[in-house]
C-alpha cells in the first residue's frame, strides 16, 4: 500500500510538471478582398455611362471595343475599387505578403476577333457617384498595364489573375493614391469579354497559437517511474 500510494504521488507531481506550452506560429492566411465597387463607363461618358453591352450585361465587368471608334457607347472599359483599409503596413511589408487581382472570364462578345483584355492602374481620382464618375480615356492613361486574358476569342472561360503585389503595398504604405484599377480591352475590334467574382486575393503572414508538448518534463516524468522502479527493486533484494 505505502509503495502505491508513492507511485501515485510521484505520479501526481510528473503530470504538474508536464506542461503544455503555448508558442506563437505564423502561417500564411488568405483574405479575399471583394470589390468595394465597379463602374462600367463607355467613350461617350455622361451621355451614356454604362454604354450599350448587348449580350454582356450580365457581368460585372465588361470591356469591350469597336473597329469603329466612333461607335462611343460600345467602347466601354470598367473601373473597380478595392478597400484595403484593413491591411495594415507591417502586413503588407511581411517578405510572404502577396496580392492578385482575380477575375472569372465568363462571357465574350463573338468567336470571330482576336482581343486581349488589360489590367491597369488607374491614376486619376474618381468615384462611384454624379459628378465624380470615371471617364473611358483614363483607362488609356492608366499604368502598370498588363495582360489579363490574353486573347477572349480562343482563351478558355476560367479564373483569371495578376500579381498586383506591389501596387497594393504602395496603396498601404501611402506610396501611391489606391485609385482601383481598370480593366479594358486592348484593340480596336469589334469584341468584348464579361468578368464576374472580381476580387484582390491576399496572401498575408497569421499568427495563431499552437500547444506543443514540452520534451524536458516527459524527461523528468520518465525519470521519476525509472527511480521508483529501481527503489522497489532494492527493497525485494
């Protein structure tokens, strides 16, 4: 009885000093940024702001060009702001922070002209209300350009992306304005393309908390069983 009872007090005082320790972990963590909103704008502005999309207007998106540049309502380009407000300068300065713009390609205007679909920054303020709206020539001036889809006629319906990293860390860290981006189509053809789930699709460092076992005190708890194991042995001899 005396030697269980010292088995279980033993065994009490290995399981105090068997702790569980808590320990930061940093992985990276995926925020999905929803557009804030989108304004679809053709050449001949106030007159016709969303212009005429004929078999697009299911889209959030849409650029679309005409041969004949004098067709102002069919060339439409669209802007689209991103509130980045939430990203803070030590998240966007992390060596594993990354950024893409993501857009699913759902819908093109004919299989007959080739076209590619740009992403750009937009330089000018603007907004989504009377008097402030985007105008279709800033899509021209816009910078950081880069190619989205590169040809609607033969590229397949998916999801679409670019690494736009370093303009949204510029946004953040107050480098550069965050006037969205717009998207638009690259020649004057008759084509055009619909997008749908537009979204900036961040990869950010998370801290999180994880429990480890510590390897010392099951060491010690060990050590504690050999001892007392060894102690009975001596007695019975």
């Amino acid at each position: 009885m005396l030697y269980s009872k010292k088995i279980i007090a033993a065994l009490k005082a290995s399981l105090l000093v068997l702790s569980i320790s808590i320990v930061p972990n940093t992985y990276a963590g995926l925020i999905n940024i929803s557009s804030d909103y989108i304004v679809n704008v053709s050449l001949d502005g106030d007159q016709n702001s969303v212009g005429t999309v004929n078999g697009l207007a299911n889209n959030e998106v849409i650029a679309r060009e005409r041969r004949d540049k004098s067709q102002k309502d069919k060339r439409i380009a669209s802007f689209i702001q991103f509130d980045v407000s939430l990203l803070t300068l030590d998240l966007v300065n992390a060596s594993d922070f990354s950024a893409l713009f993501s857009a699913d390609f759902s819908e093109r205007l004919n299989i007959i002209n080739d076209m590619s679909v740009m992403l750009g920054q937009v330089s000018s303020t603007w907004d989504n209300v009377a008097g402030t709206l985007p105008v279709f020539e800033m899509a021209g001036l816009s910078t950081n350009s880069a190619v989205l889809v590169n040809n609607i006629k033969t590229d397949t319906f998916d999801t679409y992306s670019l690494d736009v990293t370093d303009i949204v860390r510029s946004w953040v860290s107050g480098t550069s304005v965050n006037n969205g981006f717009v998207v638009y189509g690259a020649e004057s053809v008759y084509q055009g393309a619909g997008f749908n789930n537009i979204a900036l699709k961040v990869t950010a460092p998370v801290s999180s908390a994880v429990t480890v076992s510590e390897p010392t005190t099951l060491v010690i708890f060990g050590l504690a069983m050999i001892a007392l194991a060894s102690r009975r042995f001596k007695k019975q001899f």
